[in-house]
C-alpha cells in the first residue's frame, strides 16, 4: 500500500474513559500490539509492531518475522524505537480466517487501556467479492466495544447479524443496527450505504430485549496473532484524515537481520527495510547473472624464500635413462661486451630518430596550426579596423548632415575651415591677378552660403536642445529627495515643494499639448488660471489676461493656426512663473544667480568678450594660463570666426586618460589638471601626432600611455602609440631593457621638452620633482637634477 504525501495520526475505536474498566483492565497484558510510524517517511510506510509494554530494544525485532505488510520495500531507513514517534495508529483489525478454519475457533479479545477490539474471522458469500471487502467497525451498545471485521461490501445487513450472532449467542431478530441514528434495514448492503472497496465505516448494534437478551463483552484471547487487515488514519491536511485499509501478506521465509545504522547525537537506531519488507523480485529476462563476490576476486602477492632443490640424472650401471626427448645444443657465435654494447647504443639512436622525427612532426604540425590561428585572428582584426571605420565615419557622416550638440558644429566648422584651405591653396598655386581675386570672391560667396546653412541648422537644433534642457530643468526640480541607506537602498521622500513642482510641471505639460479640442484647451486654461491667482502679482496678471483673451477668441472660433503666437506667450510667461522661487520654492537650488546677493562676490569674475560678470565655471584655464581670460562662449564664438578647430578627439583622448588613471590610482590628479588645448599641444608639438613606434597618424587610433607603467602618468612619463602597441607596451617590465638606446633617448629628450611647457603651471611644478611622477633614469642616460637642499 503506497501512503504518498500524508502522515498517520493515532487515533483509537474508542474514546478514552475516564473511569475504565475492571474486566478490561484484567486483560490489558494480551491487547494489540502499537505499530510505530515514522512521519518523515512519505512513500510506502512500513509498520513495524512495537512491544507489548515499552519499545523494542536494539537488535531485538517483537513481530512475526514471517510477516510483512503487503506493498513494495520502502528504500529509507525506518527507526526501530518509539521515542522518534510522535503519532502511535492503535490499530483494530479483523483477522480473515482460513478456508479450511473450522468456524468454531475462539474469537480475539485485546484490550489496551479503556479500548478493547474483538476480532473474529468471517467467510465472504462469494469468491468473487473478497476483493472488495471494507473495513466495518460495529459498537455494542450500551458499553460501547467495538468489534472491526473485513467484510464484503456486496453481502446484506441480515448476513452481518447472522455473523454476530454466532459470535454474542444472541438470535439475530434480537440485534438491531443502526447508521448515524437511523436503523438499517435487513436487505441493504454496504454498498446501498454508501461504502467503497477498502473503505470504513461504523455502525452501532444493540439489542432490541436487553432484559433476556443483554449484549455481553467477549473474553480476549491469552494470545497475539497478526490479523489479515488493519486500518490506519492517514492525515492529509492540516484538519483532514482518511481511513485507510491495509492487508498483510503472509510470507513462508524467514528474514535475516541485516543491520542498521545508530545516529550519534540522538542516540536513535535505523534498521535496513529488508528487514521489515519482502524485496521486490526482479523480472527474468533470461540472462544469467551472478553476484558482485562472485564477480571480483582479491588477489594478493607475497613473496617467500622456499628450498628448491634440483638433481640430474644419468644412465648408469643399473639405471637407464632414454634420450628420446633429449635435444642437441650447440653454442653460438660469442660477442664481447663492447659488441653488446654497440649494437644498444645502435638501436638507442634508431629510437631516438624516430622520436625525434615525431617530435619534429608534432613540432610543424602546432607551429601549422599557429599560422592559421594568427592569420584568422590577422584577419578578423582587419576586418573589424574596417568596420570600426566605416562606422565612424558612417557616425560623422550623419553628425554632419544632422548636426544637434556643440561637438556636431564644431565638426561641421572644422570640415568647412579644412575646405577653405584647401581650396584657397589651389588658387593661390593656379591663378594669379584678376582671376585670383575673382576666385577669392567666389570662395567668400560660398563660404558666406555655407555658414548661413549651418546657422539654420544650429537655430533647428537650439530650438530642440532648449526644449530638452526646460523639460530636464522640471524633472530635476519635481524629483523627490533621495538618500542610499545603510544596507545601500536608496529612500525617496516627496516634500511639499516637490509635490508643488510636479504640479506646475504637469500643467507646463499639459498647456503645451497640441490637437486638442475646445473644451479640452478651455479645461486647461481654467487650470491654469487658477493656479496661477494664488499669487497676485504683474506676472500673474499677464498670464491671466493673456488666458482671458485666448479663451475668448476659442469662444469665437479662431482658426489654432492663428493662436500659435498667444499660446507661446502663455507658454513662456508661465515658464518663467515656474522659474520663480516665490511660487515654486524647489526652483531655487537650481537657479544660476543665487537669490542671496552676498554669494555673488564669491567666484564671480569679469570677461573682457562679452563684458559680463560670470562664475568660475565659465571660464577654461590653460597651461599657461596667468588670468581667467575670455568665458566659454567668446572662446567658442572666436573658434567658430577663426581657428575653427574641433577638439572632440581630444576631448575623448583625455576622457580615456583620465579613466584610466582613475582605475591605475585613485590618487592621480596630473591628469585632471590638463585641458583639451594642453593635450593639443602635447600630442601636436611633441609627439607630432603620430605613434612613437610606427609613425602611424589617425587620431582615432592613438592613446597615450605611462612610458613606465609604475609610476603616475604626466606629460613627462608618457608615450603615443596605437591601441595594440600600447597594450603590448604595458605588458613590459622593464622599459630600458626591452628598447634600444637610441629609441630611450629620444624619448627622454621629448619628456624633457613637456617639463619645460608645462613647469609653467604652478599647480603642475610640485610635481616634477615628486618621486610618484618621476620614472627611474637609466645610468648613463639623460638625468633630471633637483635641487640641492641645505641646511644652516
């Protein structure tokens, strides 16, 4: 019987009595044994009769060892001791007699405690229906024994009376059974009452003349036989059990005792399942097998020194021998030893040609297989360069002609001021006199013709990057607070000045949405009007009459296309009433004039482009930089007028640079003192703008590197190469060792060279002499000095 995913619960035919019963309590020694169950095991759970009085004691098995419940072995361990057992089934059962049992056998009274079980033996009607047999538990009324026998669901109640009056000497016209109250009739079979195959049920008997005809206990048995069904209440859920009928099998063999394991902490004893089940037999399918010893055979070797003695003999007076078998022997040619020796070193060296030879083959074959590797990868790296170019200039194709950031412009006015070079020498080299200066006008016309172009492209683009840049600045302002905590999530926390910044950012929102309808726009403006009259004030009257006026022209049924110049208005007055701290509070941590007059003395300087008082932030130093100099802006527009540089490679060079530094030391600070016009000038007049190594010259292929890889990179501790000679130079150990002479000196003297321009910089000329930033000098090589330091 499979018991897959339940538990047993204990659980007794009968209520425990409080007061007992003397004539039971006389018999106690010979009731039924308690079957221990282990709930941990959920697969075909296997009884094992625990002892009559206590737990059964190691080694020591108290059931029938010719008897097994019926179902396949159960592969876990089972303990052989209750103290593992917190549920104990009191178990009932009905024991099937024998075809050849003469019904005239005493019955089986055994009682533990207050609960007393009858078993007797009963016969079915019919071969066919012992197959279908449950499990009937009848009470006695008015003591209230109960009796459990296996009986055929088929068989009627009259043939359940007749059963039991052999068994209490009762007549059946005297017995009466009833079910949950109502009286069974005599014709009904347990199947009219609503009892399956293996099923439970309880009925109650009693008898109708108690006066003449009492219903009276049945004494027990003096011993213990195993019975042929037991029923076991099976938990499923928390608050649900089922009766489960179980059938023991019989077995005529005798199982051994096969050992079992003790736990060392609890003390708890686990016997094998061969010892509580019969072994499934395997299939035959004809193959003869035989077992693991028979299989495997220990094999020892020993060796032992024994008297072996030999003889020999000969024919002599009195003794023959014959010589049938006997063979002639002559001797061989004889070789010295320095003949056997030459012919091992012989045979040595033919070994060794053929080792050699396969070592060679093997030797070819790798270095074969090498070449291909390295072509395929020579290959694959090629093919990439080239995809990686097509790309890029695939990206600077579409910068140019879709130009939208500052570096997109600053591409477009280079490419322009490269083409007025060019063609400018042309002229110069070809034309001469009236034709040039003809050719110069026309060179002017079309770069005039050019720069207008840009210019619409860059006003398309303002436009687009201003309407980035308000709905950024609204996000930033309706954002609520953030902090990471301990355990490095991050805690929000809306305030009343960030709900209020989401409010007007919603209404920004929704008064520039298009394709609206009327009552849609008025909705809107009702809104709008409204949050604005909080605060009364020029600004807030503009915003209300402009709205006033746009709702009636709406009313008046005014083309939108018409109302475009009114809604802008409306936009941009109610922009700049976000903007303001007294009616959006959260705007003013983010505005670039402080609202506090005494923080403009701080950081303020004074551009002599543009005339105006900005903050530090707006202005770029250089190298050699003595003052603030020219802001962003007039840089900007003095490059777009006339040098026309783009500094975008530079820009990501250092950016890598600066990275990389970061990653090497988180202590670097030379390369975040350097500016995109100092690199310029680095990698344009030092280092030529081409790789040390290979003079090779595209921008997009060369970094700049730690010359020594142990010390801090800085303009004098530096070298350009591409990106596969840089990661191949910063696997070195040692430079000096890995160049030549000449190459070393060549690049000291270009170290030297970038100590000179940039000792300009006082923030930079502590660092010259640091010993971080200072590379190792080879012997005989150019030395840096220092100077000397004395003491009074």
């Amino acid at each position: 019987m499979k018991m897959s995913d339940q538990k047993i619960q204990t659980f007794n035919d009968k209520e425990e009595n409080a007061n007992g019963n003397p004539e039971t309590n006389d018999i106690s020694e010979n009731a039924p044994a308690s079957f221990p169950v282990d709930e941990s095991i959920e697969d075909d759970s296997t009884l094992v009769p625990a002892d009559e009085k206590a737990a059964p004691q190691v080694g020591m098995m108290d059931h029938d060892p010719n008897t097994s419940v019926s179902g396949e072995a159960d592969p876990y361990l089972h303990p052989s001791t209750t103290e593992e057992t917190t549920e104990v089934a009191n178990i009932h059962a009905q024991t099937e007699t024998d075809t050849q049992q003469d019904s005239s056998v005493p019955e089986n009274v055994y009682s533990d405690g207050d609960t007393t079980a009858v078993v007797t033996s009963f016969k079915p009607a019919s071969p066919e229906e012992k197959s279908a047999t449950a499990t009937v538990k009848v009470m006695l009324l008015p003591d209230g024994y109960v009796m459990t026998v296996a009986f055929a669901i088929g068989l009627t109640t009259d043939n359940l009376k007749e059963h039991f009056t052999t068994e209490l000497k009762i007549p059946p016209n005297v017995l009466q059974i009833t079910f949950n109250g109502d009286v069974v009739e005599d014709s009904k079979t347990l199947m009219d009452l609503g009892v399956r195959p293996h099923g439970t049920i309880q009925l109650e008997m009693s008898s109708t003349d108690p006066q003449n005809y009492p219903i009276k206990p049945i004494k027990p048995q003096q011993e213990y036989n195993m019975p042929d069904v037991i029923t076991v209440r099976v938990q499923k859920d928390a608050d649900t059990y089922q009766d489960v009928v179980v059938e023991i099998e019989r077995t005529t063999r005798c199982k051994a005792f096969l050992g079992g394991y003790r736990h060392k902490i609890t003390g708890v004893e686990f016997h094998h399942a061969g010892v509580q089940t019969i072994s499934k037999k395997r299939p035959d399918n004809g193959i003869e097998k035989f077992c693991r010893n028979t299989q495997t055979v220990r094999e020892k070797s020993q060796h032992q020194q024994v008297t072996y003695t030999t003889s020999t003999q000969m024919t002599k007076i009195g003794c023959y021998v014959s010589n049938t078998t006997d063979k002639l022997i002559s001797p061989g040619k004889y070789f010295t030893a320095d003949e056997y020796h030459y012919r091992r070193l012989k045979a040595v060296i033919v070994i060794q040609t053929y080792a050699r030879r396969w070592h060679a083959i093997r030797l070819v074959k790798q270095l074969s297989r090498d070449r291909m590797v390295r072509l395929d990868w020579e290959k694959k790296e090629e093919q990439r360069k080239k995809k990686e170019k097509e790309d890029r200039l695939k990206r600077e194709y579409e910068r140019r002609m879709h130009p939208k950031t500052k570096e997109d412009f600053d591409l477009l006015y280079h490419a322009l001021e490269k083409w007025r070079q060019e063609e400018l020498e042309h002229i110069n080299a070809t034309l001469t006199g009236a034709e040039r200066k003809a050719a110069l006008c026309a060179l002017l016309e079309q770069e005039t013709q050019l720069i207008a172009s840009i210019g619409r492209h860059k006003l398309d683009a303002n436009e687009e990057i201003i309407k980035n840049s308000v709905q950024a600045f609204l996000e930033k302002c309706s954002e609520p607070k953030k902090w990471k905590a301990f355990d490095d999530k991050i805690t929000e926390m809306d305030t009343q000045y960030t709900i209020r910044a989401r409010e007007l950012k919603d209404i920004y929102a929704t008064i520039n949405m298009k394709h609206l309808t009327q009552d849609e726009r008025l909705d809107v403006l009702l809104t709008l009007k409204h949050t604005v009259k909080e605060h009364k004030c020029k600004l807030t009257e503009d915003i209300v009459e402009l709205i006033d006026r746009e709702a009636d022209l709406l009313m008046r049924g005014v083309k939108e296309s018409n109302l475009e110049g009114l809604r802008k208005r409306i936009s941009t007055l109610f922009l700049q009433y976000i903007k303001t701290p007294t009616f959006n509070p959260e705007v003013a941590r983010l505005l670039k004039v402080p609202q506090d007059p005494s923080l403009l003395h701080k950081n303020i300087y004074f551009c002599p482009g543009c005339r105006r008082y900005l903050s530090s932030t707006e202005f770029s130093l250089t190298a050699n930089s003595r003052t603030t100099g020219r802001c962003h802006q007039c840089n900007k527009l003095d490059n777009v007028a006339r040098q026309r540089e783009d500094l975008n490679n530079y820009k990501n060079m250092l950016t890598q640079l600066r990275q990389a530094e970061a990653e090497y030391d988180k202590k670097a600070k030379i390369a975040f003192l350097l500016q995109e016009q100092d690199l310029q000038y680095l990698l344009r007049v030092i280092w030529a703008t081409q790789s040390a190594l290979s003079a090779w010259d595209d921008l997009y292929d060369l970094v700049m590197v730690q010359w020594n890889k142990y010390f801090e990179w800085s303009p004098w501790n530096c070298i350009l190469l591409t990106k596969e000679e840089a990661a191949a130079h910063l696997k070195l150990d040692n430079v000096e060792q890995a160049y030549g002479v000449v190459f070393i000196r060549k690049m000291k003297h270009k170290h030297t060279l970038a100590k000179k321009y940039f000792s300009q910089i006082p923030t930079m000329a502590q660092f010259l002499h640091s010993r971080d930033s200072q590379p190792a000098a080879p012997g005989n090589d150019l030395l840096v000095t220092k100077p000397a330091v004395t003491q009074a």
